[in-house]
C-alpha cells in the first residue's frame, strides 16, 4: 500500500514538472511526500527528528544549494547553428 503511494507521488512529481511546474512547487511537492513518509513511520521523538529534517523552505533549500556549487550557473548545452539554406534552384 505505501509502495502505491509512493508511486502515484513520484507519478504527481513527473506530470507537474512536464507540465512546465516550477522548481519551487517540485521541492514542496517532495517535502510533503517525505513528511507523510515520516508520519506513516515513525511514532513520538523519531516521528519529530524526522519531519525537523524537511523544514527547510525552498528558498534556504537554494540558498544552500548554491554555497555547495559555488554559485555557478548550469551550463546549457550549446546546440550547433542552424545551416543556412543554399540559394533556392532560381539562383536567388
């Protein structure tokens, strides 16, 4: 049963980010589906240290993220030009 859950989740997660969603809604999306994994797991204080470890917002999620890479960009992949099309058969 929480293997189905799971599933439809990482299902959710596919067809919100395919469909243009935002990294933002993607990371609340994961936090939510791991806090409900804490709740079906863990009882009292275990139940508590593990929804403590996905407090973190989005924005302090990035923040982060960034000092570990160094603040660099992702390099986009650099698609090679377009080739002109040679002068149609009438020379122009």
């Amino acid at each position: 049963m929480q293997e189905k859950k799971h599933v439809l989740g990482v299902a959710a997660l596919i067809i919100l980010l395919g469909a243009g969603c935002s990294n933002d809604a993607a990371y609340e999306i994961m936090q939510n589906n791991k806090q409900q994994a804490c709740g079906r797991m863990a009882e009292g204080q275990a139940r508590e240290d593990c929804l403590r470890g996905y407090e973190k917002t989005y924005n302090e999620y990035e923040r982060q993220r960034r000092r570990v890479v160094g603040n660099k960009k992702i390099a986009e992949p650099e698609l090679p030009a377009p080739k002109q099309k040679d002068q149609d058969e009438s020379g122009n």
